[in-house]
C-alpha cells in the first residue's frame, strides 16, 4: 500500500514567535513539496495559537508534544487534550523518551493517552506513539523485545479501526539528541518487525499506519533512511528548529 510521506518536527522546548514566522514561511513556499509530503509541527504548546494564524496548505497540521490523559480538572501545568485540539492540534506525539525518562510517563500513563487520544471528540486526533530502545537493551540484543512490550502495551486498547488514527515513530534513545544516528539497516529491521506486528494484531488495518524514525536525522542522512521500505518519513528533533535544513529531509521524504 502507498501511504504518504510524514515528517512531523519536534520542537521540544525550543523555538520562538520569530522561528514560527520563519519556517512557516519557508513552508508557505514549498507548495509542491507539500503536496506529496504531509508536515506536522509540534512546537511547544503556548505557540500553537501563533502557527494557527499562519496561513497553511492542507498538508501542514500542527500537534502537541503530549497531553494530560485526564478531561479536565486539578493538573497544574498540563494540557487537555480538548485545549489543545482548540489550539489547532491535530496529531499528538506520546511515549516520547524524554517524557518517558524524566517526566514519569510509565507504560500504563503512556496506554492511558493513547486511549484519551483516540477517544478525543470522535477520533478527530491522530496519536504518533513514540517508541524505541536504550542503547543498553540494543546492546544486550534485546531491541524488539522491548518495541514489542511497548507496542503491546501502549496498543492494548486499540481497535482495529482506531489504527487509522495512528503513526508511529521508532527512535531509539541512543540516538535522540546525541548525534548518532541508527543506519539505514537499523532502522529498517526494527520498522519492518514493527510493521509484522501489527499486521500480526490487525491485518490489513495495519498497512494504513505511518512508521516514522526519529534520532538525529539531519539534512545528510534523511535520504539513505527514508528509502528503506518500511520507513515512511521522520519525525525531526534538532533539524526541525532550522528551516533549511527541515525543508531539506522533507524533500528527502518526497
Ligand atoms: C526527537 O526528539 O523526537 C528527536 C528525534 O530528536 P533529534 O532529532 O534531535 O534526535
């Protein structure tokens, strides 16, 4: 099956109003570009409202970085899912390793987004499950036990039908922010056990999912991972917080 290209670009806690006027821009121009690659920008959730009054082409959506899995209530500090939709927020990324590590997002928090997300205002959201190994458990040969445990987890509650409202992004923790990279090979063998999977759990309902690797892709090495067959776009750190070089992997994606 031909699915899209997606490169989806992880701020993180960076960025700015003059970086939003700027790579809206950049991408204001890039209309052929667009119509063969779908870009989601995830900037940090006070600048949703600033993109939202950018002007767009269909193919440009904006997400969250990660969201409250609670409707409302007594969550200082968090964001609901409804506020964020509000914003302009169509995809929202969970189970991203930083949030995993250092912000308490367990397996079972990470199952419970997912299932908050899904159940959103019927399904308008999309959900771009983050998984991926430490460079340890890769280095004990246990990467696709562990993707497999967070998979099987985190997709507990998934039906068959929510999976079209599902991306996933493999991105090895070894690889985010430190400038390695997974090669090409790498990546691929794990995106192709991640597709088995879950043509295993939802047969043809899987061939819908967007596979993303994240870790460190820069403008360099976008081409030689993006050509694999199970890798169907990125999902962009670092590079993403320079429109050049963003621009550049998204034309790597075409
Ligand atoms: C990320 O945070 O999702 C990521 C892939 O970051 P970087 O590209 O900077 O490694």
């Amino acid at each position: 099956m031909q699915r899209q290209p997606l490169v989806i670009a992880n701020w993180k806690m960076n960025g700015s109003r003059l970086l939003t006027s700027q790579l809206a821009a950049a991408l204001r121009e890039q209309a052929a570009l667009l119509n063969d690659v779908a870009v989601v920008v995830c900037p940090p959730a006070v600048l949703l409202p600033n993109w939202q009054q950018e002007v767009f082409y269909d193919a440009v959506h904006l997400g969250a970085q990660d969201a409250n899995e609670h409707a409302a209530g007594a969550h200082t500090g968090e964001h609901s899912l409804q506020l964020l939709s509000e914003a302009g927020a169509d995809y929202v990324l969970v189970g991203h390793s930083e949030r995993r590590q250092y912000y308490g997002d367990s397996s079972a928090r990470v199952q419970a987004k997912v299932d908050a997300v899904l159940a959103h205002a019927g399904q308008k959201l999309k959900v771009v499950l983050c998984v991926g190994e430490q460079e340890h458990e890769r280095d004990n040969g246990e990467t696709v036990k562990v993707i497999e445990g967070q998979l099987a987890t985190a997709l507990a509650n998934v039906s068959a039908a929510q999976l079209a409202h599902v991306v996933i992004a493999y991105e090895p923790v070894w690889a985010i922010g430190t400038g390695k990279t997974a090669s090409p090979q790498q990546a691929q063998e794990v995106h192709a056990f991640i597709r088995n999977w879950l043509q295993q759990q939802y047969a043809a309902a899987a061939e819908t999912v967007p596979l993303l690797y994240g870790g460190s892709v820069k403008a360099d090495s976008a081409p030689a991972l993006f050509a694999e067959t199970d890798i169907d776009g990125g999902l962009i750190g670092g590079a993403s917080l320079e429109p050049d070089a963003f621009l550049a992997i998204c034309r790597a994606a075409q």
